[in-house]
C-alpha cells in the first residue's frame, strides 16, 4: 500500500484519508514530542480495521478497532469519535492519542484505508506485526527483570492480534489457519 493512502478499491481511487478533525504526523520514535502525541507515536497498540461481510474497509462510516498494551479495546472513528476515558471527559482538539495512532498508521500505509480489502493485509502485514509482538512477548516472559506489568502488557497486545485474527477467520473460514500457525514464536493459548 502507498504511504500517501492511493489505493483501488472497489468504488474507485481513494486518494488521502480525510482528516477533518486533526493531523498526525507519521509514526515516528516520539522524540521531539509530548502528552497525548507521544504516546500515541510510542505506546504499543493494535489498529484493525472494521470490514464488511466481503472483506473491505467500511467506506462510509469508516472505523477501527484499537487494542492497548492495557489491555483495553476501544472502536475509533479517527475523524471524530473514540470511547476512550481521554475523550469523554478532555475531547481534546487534537483528538486522543487512539485517533492520533490510527491516523498516523493510515497516513504511514499500516492498515488498509476505507473501502480497501483487507484479506491480504491480515495474512501478510498484520501476521508479520504479530509475530514480532508475539516475539516480544516472549522476551519480557523469559526475562527476569522485566516487571509484571510490561510481561502484562506484552501479553494484552498479543491477546489484541489474537482476537482480531480469530475474527477473521470467522468470516473468511477455516480455509485460513489459527494466528499460531502463521508465527514462529510461541502464542499463549487461551486454556
């Protein structure tokens, strides 16, 4: 996918996200930055897309689903909405930092913008940002000076791939595998 949002989709060109609300600059490693913008450049987080029954971006009322290190889920229009603690009670004019990440992932081309499909995006981009949280995971599992609450927060965010992709297959079918038979490093199970 093109870092400036080009894309086919199925009713024609989508050329840039419409940002009506605020503007995120590009993931980046957060220096240089503060508040509400850096946590949303650096915090470890899982954006998914909501799709339709045929495997596309909703287009006209797009939103994402958001999964945090905290083990949190929130759905997130990044034009306007989030359910997130931050906006009910601040509604900051640059929007919280859920909206900021989601926005700058759609701006850096890391998930798919509306009305794209996104069945290639879940078993390549995604899987491969899976693994690597998945990885990490296991890194603060096995070290033992990592405190609880990043082996806990490592864990949430695998627990966010997880469930995004089990909702996948329950559209697409078993023609696709379970999450950790895509990945090489170990994903928790459930029981």
């Amino acid at each position: 996918m093109a870092a400036n949002n080009e894309t086919q989709g199925r009713l024609g060109d989508f050329e840039e996200f419409d940002r009506t609300t605020f503007d995120a600059e590009t993931l980046s490693d957060g220096e240089g930055l503060d508040g509400r913008e850096e946590s949303a450049h650096t915090e470890n987080m899982v954006v998914v897309p909501e799709y339709d029954e045929y495997g596309y971006v909703f287009d006209s009322d797009p939103t994402y689903t958001l999964y945090s290190a905290s083990g949190s889920e929130y759905t997130v229009d990044p034009r306007g909405e989030c359910g997130c603690p931050d906006m009910i009670f601040n509604s900051p004019e640059d929007g919280c930092k859920h909206q900021q990440r989601v926005v700058a992932e759609l701006n850096d081309g890391r998930v798919p913008v509306p009305d794209a499909p996104v069945d290639e995006w879940f078993t390549t981009a995604f899987v491969e940002r899976a693994e690597a949280a998945a990885e990490q995971a296991a890194e603060l599992r096995a070290n033992d000076d990592a405190n609880k609450s990043e082996v806990d927060a490592g864990e949430a965010i695998v627990e966010g791939f997880k469930t995004a992709f089990e909702a996948f297959r329950d559209r697409v079918g078993d023609d696709v595998a379970p999450l950790a038979e895509h990945v090489d490093a170990p994903i928790p199970d459930d029981g």
